[in-house]
C-alpha cells in the first residue's frame, strides 16, 4: 500500500495513545473541539488523536508540543447534547506521522503521512512464535470487551493480523502512556510484539479502551 499525505484535524490528548482496529470513546466539552468535531462529522469524519507531550500543562489552551506519531481515525457514531457536547465513539484506522501543523479556526490541523509497518524476513520465525502466544491472549480480551462495543468490533479481530494482536494488547495492558507511544511510533511487526509481550502485566480481568 502506497504513502498517503493528506491533512486533518487534530486531537491533542494528554496521556492518551490511540492504536489503529481500535475503539475509543470521547466526551467532546471544550470550544475548540466542538467545533472541530461538527466540521469532522460535517466531512469525512476522519480525524487524529494525538498524545501530548510532557510539559503541555503549561499551555494547553495554546498549541503545545504533540507526538509526531497518532492514529488517523474515523467517528463511527456520535451523539450531541443540548449543550452542544459530543459523545462520540472513533475507530482507529492508520498509523501517521505529522509533517507539519497549522490552525483552522479554533482548532488544529496537521498534513499527515500514512505509515506501513513490515516484517524484517530474519523475523519471521520470532514472530510467529510471539504471535502465537498472544493470540489467545487476544481472544480474551476481545470477548472481555464492553457490551457497548459489541456491535462495532472492527472486522480485523475475527482473524487478527500480528499487528493487530500487539496494538489491542498494548492499549489494554500496558499503563504507561511513554510505553504505549514506543509501541504505536513501532513499525517493525516483530519487535513490537516482542516489546508487548515483555511490558504487559495483564490484571484479573482486562479493561476497555480508556475514555479522555
């Protein structure tokens, strides 16, 4: 599949990191992205969840620093209250790489390139050792899952790609948020799914995507 660049919105988020064939849900409060989001529904409906770096504290109602890696995703559903808040549900899509920022509005916008993740062939064999491991792991966590989501399951989980497989872990095992971004910023299959396996510490029961 070919690079992409293309320019969209985007979703400062502290804490957050946002995997592809995932499902994240938000509430939507602040001007800005009110605004943002009924231009985003009024669209395509794709936007991107970014997570802030460390300092943003001290000017979040600027522009502070983000990532260059996120998740481009599309609003799957939405519902907005009286007070013009949304609640929406975003499905990951692809993995990007900001090249460049600028405001539309209120809001940020940011010309993204789409990113390939590939599996180096002196891999393989490690991979599907590690794949094979995790898989079932996987399995779990899916069915664990919110009720909520039991309608939107992205097609990718009926037969998971090792990608994949390390994305849901990572977002539902692993508490760091630096960790998490080393994972998504990650396109070589193998080693991701090897970093997974060694930082995940899975609880009793696994949780679901984490609301902002």
């Amino acid at each position: 599949m070919a690079t992409e660049i293309f320019t969209v919105p985007i979703f400062p988020l502290p804490n957050l990191v946002f995997f592809p064939e995932t499902i994240l849900p938000l509430h939507v409060f602040e001007p800005r992205y009110k605004a943002m989001i009924a231009d985003v529904l009024a669209g395509d409906r794709q936007l991107g969840i970014v997570q802030l770096r460390p300092g943003w504290d001290k000017d979040y109602y600027g522009n502070p620093p983000v990532y260059k890696y996120l998740t481009v995703g599309e609003v799957i559903k939405h519902r907005q209250l009286e007070d013009g808040r949304y609640d929406i549900l975003v499905r990951g899509r692809r993995r990007a790489r900001i090249r460049g920022e600028t405001l539309r509005g209120l809001y940020r916008v940011a010309e993204v390139e789409t990113l390939q993740e590939y599996l180096p062939e002196e891999k393989v064999e490690e991979a599907a050792e590690d794949f094979l491991r995790l898989r079932r792991l996987f399995a779990q966590v899916v069915k664990a899952l919110p009720e909520a989501f039991a309608d939107l399951k992205p097609e990718s989980w009926e037969e998971p790609s090792p990608g994949v497989v390390a994305d849901l872990l990572a977002n539902t095992f692993m508490d760091s948020a630096y960790d998490k971004q080393s994972i998504l910023s990650e396109l070589d299959v193998a080693r991701r799914l090897r970093l997974v396996a060694i930082h995940m510490r899975p609880p009793v029961q696994p949780k679901g995507s984490r609301p902002a």
